[in-house]
C-alpha cells in the first residue's frame, strides 16, 4: 500500500485489526521483509499507557479494561491507513510505520499520538486523564533484525516511561537506561537547556479557508532533552511556571518566533504571521508591553504580522494589568486568540469582555463531528458564536476531509492539523511554506467539480448498490455509493448531497436511524429508506418524524423508484432556493 504523506489518511478502527504480536496477524519479521524488498525505512513505536495503576487501584480492572478499549480504538483510528498496529500484553502496543526520506517519520507520528490523548478519556461516569509514553526505534538504522529493533524499541520506551508521563525517547545505543546522573536542581535545569539550545520551537502551518494557502504558523515550544526525549509544551510548562520561569522562558518564546519571522521575510516568504503564546505571569506584569515592544523593535518585526495565543485559565485571572497590556497588545497591532477555548471553562461574559480577534476550537471538539450530531451541533454553535462576537474561527487537529469538508461548510475560517502537516522545526517549516497551498485540490470549488444533483447511495451489500448504480446512471446523477454507516457520513461531510437511499437493514445501524442523525445534521437534504421487509411501526415513526420522505421497498420497480428519486430531486431544489447555501468559498471570512 503506498504511503499517503501526510497523516490525514487514517484508518478506521473496524477496518484496521490490533493483532497480539506472536498470534494471528502478520508478523514484524514479515514486515520487515515487506518495507526492505520496497527500499523503505520503519519505525517502531513501542506504546506504554500510562497512569492504568492508579485508575485500577482506584476505580477497578473493569474501568481499566474498558479505558484500554478507548485507547486501542483512538490508537487505531490515529495511524496511516498502511500501518501495523498490535497490542502487547494489557497495557503496551507496537505500531510500525514505513515511510521514505522526506516522508512524516516515527517522531512525527509519535507527536500525533500523544495529541490524541489531550482529550480525556470518558468511562462514564469517569473522565481519566492518560498519556502515552512512547520509545522509537528505526529499521535499518538501530536494528537489523526483529528482535533486535523489538528490544531497542522497548528499551526507548523505558527511558521514555522514566522521564515521567507522556515522554517520548529515540532509541540512543550509547544512553544507558539506568544512568544515576541527577538533574540539575531547581529551575536551573530549564535556563541550562535555553543555554544549550535545547529549547526549539515548531511550526505548524495555519491554513485559509478560502483557498487551502498558508496565512500563518503556530509556534509550539519542544524540550529536545538528551534523557528523555521530545517534551511538549504540556510537560515543559507546568514545571516551569513551579520553578518561576514561565517569564524568561515566554519572552525567550515571543524572542525566537520573531527572529524566525524575520527569517521568513529575508528569503521572501513576506504572507506568514506567527501565532505565539503569551503566558499568564507576562501578562501580569506592568512592564509586558515595554518588554514585548523591545523584542518587536529589536527584530524590525511590525506587531501587525504577529497574533498572541492566550490561555483560558489567564483570561479567567482578575488582575489589574490584564485589560491594559492586551488593549496594548492590540495598539501595537498584534492580534489576540483565545487558544483551545472550552477546555477549561471559560465564562461567556469573560469572553465578551476582552478584546480578541480569533476563537481556537481545540481539537477535542472536532471527534466524530461527521457522525454524531451533537458533536457537530456543538463546533457550529462555537464557530456561530465566534463570528457573532466579531472573530474569526480557527479549529485545531483537523486530521481528516471529512473534517475539514464539514467545517468549511459551517464557514469556519482557518484550518490547523495534520491533514495538512504536522509540527516541524525551524529548519524544515521553509520549503512547506514555499509551496504556499497545501492541499489545494481540496479548496476548489463544487460548483466546478461537483454537478447539481448529487445522489448518495447506502447498503451494505455489493450486489445491492451495483444493481442502484445500473438503474440510476442512465439519469445523469453524480452517483455517490458507501456500503457503510461511517463511509456515508464521511461521504456527505465532503460533498454536497441533495438526495440519499438508505437500506433499512445494515449491521452497524438501522437505516432510520441513520436517515435520523443525518436530518440533524443535514436537513437540507432528503431522504428515502429501501427496506426489504414491512415494518408498519418502523415506517409510521420514521415519516412521523421527519427522518424519511418515502419508505421504499425490495424488491423495487425501476420506473417507480427512478420516479421517486426524481421527485426528491425537485423537493431538494425548492428546498434550497427557499434557504441561503450552506457555504460560499467566496464568503467565509478567512483573511
């Protein structure tokens, strides 16, 4: 299977089996033979869970079992398409990845993992906090052999577990496991690793909603430890908000982003701001403005090319210089976002009162939004919101187009996530800019790729939707045709659908009920279900509600369903001169 890329394509957890390595599935010798014969690299993610002990001594093996069932489904649902996942023992998995030079690798991989473990994990009535601590080892570089990268891998993950929660560890072949070398004390360990240059920031592109082109980067803060690996801003900053540096550390931040941006305008890529966090005990401090006024006129930087990320929990702070320094903020010309708004509770009256320019829905929010409706009633409310109040929506950890389809449907106006790329550092973020639009064939127009009368068939048997795309071809629809509940709606989340046939009888759900979750979430579109059995309660209800237009029946007559289907057709489009559209690529706000 060839290697996408990028990490938007990932497979679905139904159609990606998690094997115990030594049993029934493939084994990584075999795997290994496979990505050699193609003149392929692997990595090898050895996955720890971490915090279950806790969870078991608290809450019980049955809370565990069940949490481990929501992380194998997230790990599962995470990964390419043509990866190699397996579980090892109750708490530990391998995913194996081959990739080639230049392709996303197992570090970047492994940082996409651990970003699916910043929502909590829900076993009602529990909500648990988990990371992953995850060691890499790469095929041919650290190992030869199975059992070699096997035991490489696995040692990787023991430093990357001693580290502490959610580390991540290269496999080192001179790093010995139990070295009984202290850090450094205090906060002297961080000012040490600004020293040595181990402090980094990475990129990742922000992307208009217009037409797929690169308006911005996201700065995000990594410790490049020699112990323990990648650290991410989640594990960095709380320790250094406790040892007092969250201060130098920030303005050490605003510092390296400008220089970057300067960069970006020596070599000509003069269009891209930096979207950079601004931490709360900077905020507070009277001097904020000259301070950040320096860095800005020592780099020959305009505030205007620069957006302040702002936390949440530092909105919610009543301190006296909070209102002054962002109304100042914005006189210098930088613009101000509300970062992973949600997440912490946020009042709505807090969000009125400070001047922001930008709403940033975390990623959490974005789960299963083609699927269940009130998923997705939720993000439209918040991107609603956000335009009432003035701002502009941008929504983080877009990892699908189904995702990105739906979102730019409900007019939201920048993208951010691994669609499109992941995190990357300095020195590799220039050529991804250069290109300018990634992805652009994802941003054209409908209009010029899609006809008018779209048609979505639904049935899980082959023959079935062979025997519909035989009938119906012949009337000039654009015939769209999934065999699953998921493929549906991933398939109505990136096109524009008028009319959708449902079977009635599917496995993994009724086709009222689908017919149900798609009236919430696409009620502009109509919908028949073909059923192969009477059901008078069944159909009674669904036309009672709204659910169907017309309950059809197997065996059909061709002339009355191709009549039906007409007739759909024309309901759909008065339907539709009678409403606004749902969305104009020409209108959506993004600047």
């Amino acid at each position: 299977m060839a290697h996408t890329g990028n990490f938007g394509q990932t497979a679905p957890a139904s159609r990606l089996p998690i094997h115990r390595l030594g049993a029934s599935g493939p084994s990584l010798a075999s795997v290994l033979a496979q990505v050699s014969g193609a003149g392929r690299r692997l990595a090898l993610l050895h996955v720890d869970v971490d915090g279950l002990g806790s969870i078991h001594a608290t809450l019980g093996e049955n809370i565990v079992e069940q949490a481990l069932t929501v992380v194998a489904r997230r790990l599962a649902q995470a990964i390419p398409s043509d990866a190699w996942l397996w579980q090892l023992g109750s708490e530990e998995f391998l995913v194996a990845m081959a990739y080639r030079d230049g392709e996303p690798d197992g570090q970047a991989l492994a940082e996409q993992l651990r970003e699916m473990f910043d929502t909590p994990v829900q076993v009602p009535p529990y909500v648990l906090d988990i990371t992953l601590a995850i060691g890499i080892a790469l095929f041919p570089d650290h190992a030869h052999d199975a059992d070699a990268l096997l035991t490489a891998a696995e040692q990787a993950m023991r430093r990357a577990v001693r580290g502490g929660p959610g580390g991540q560890v290269l496999f080192a072949p001179d790093v010995e496991l139990h070295s009984d070398e202290p850090s450094p004390p205090g906060g002297r360990r961080f000012l040490d690793a600004i020293a040595r240059n181990e402090f980094q920031l990475h990129y990742q592109p922000v992307i208009s909603g217009r037409d797929g082109s690169i308006v911005a980067c996201s700065a995000l803060l990594r410790w490049h430890n020699e112990r323990e690996g990648v650290l991410r801003a989640g594990r960095i900053l709380p320790a250094v908000e406790r040892a007092g540096l969250a201060e130098p550390v920030g303005l050490w931040t605003i510092e390296t982003a400008l220089q970057q941006i300067r960069h970006w305008r020596d070599i000509g890529i003069d269009y891209v701001t930096a979207s950079i966090p601004l931490e709360g005990a900077l905020l507070l401090r009277r001097e904020c403005l000259d301070l950040i006024g320096e860095l800005f006129h020592r780099s020959g930087i305009p505030g205007n090319v620069v957006e302040f990320e702002l936390s949440e929990s530092v909105l919610q702070m009543d301190a006296p210089h909070v209102d002054e320094n962002l109304s100042g903020l914005r006189s210098l010309g930088a613009s101000l976002t509300l970062a992973d708004f949600g997440m912490r509770g946020l009042s709505l009256t807090a969000l009125a009162r400070y001047p922001l320019d930008r709403l940033k829905i975390d990623r959490g929010f974005l789960r299963d939004i083609t699927r269940k409706p009130r998923n997705a009633a939720l993000v439209r409310a918040i991107i609603a919101m956000g335009h009432q109040l003035g701002m502009t929506v941008v929504a983080k950890g877009v990892e699908s187009e189904a995702d990105l389809a739906f979102l730019r449907r409900y007019r939201c106006d920048f993208f951010q996530g691994y669609l499109f790329s992941p995190p990357l550092p300095a020195p590799g973020i220039d050529e991804t800019l250069r290109r300018r639009y990634l992805l652009p064939q994802i941003f054209r127009s409908e209009s010029d790729e899609q006809p008018t009368r779209t048609l979505l068939l639904l049935d899980d048997e082959e023959n079935v939707l062979r025997a519909l795309t035989r009938l119906l071809r012949r009337d000039g629809y654009r015939l769209l045709t999934a065999n699953s509940v998921n493929e549906a709606f991933d398939l109505l989340a990136r096109n524009q659908v008028q009319v959708i046939v449902s079977d009635q009888r599917m496995p993994d759900m009724s086709g009222t009920e689908f017919l149900a979750r798609v009236r919430e979430m696409y009620p502009d579109t109509v919908r028949l279900a073909l059923s192969g059995y009477t059901d008078a309660g069944t159909i009674s209800e669904a036309i009672n509600q709204g659910a169907v237009y017309r309950f059809l029946l197997k065996p059909w007559d061709d002339a009355e369903l191709r009549g039906h289907i007409r007739a759909a057709f024309r309901l759909a489009e008065q339907q539709r001169q009678a409403t606004p559209k749902d969305f104009d690529a020409d209108d959506s706000g993004a600047s």
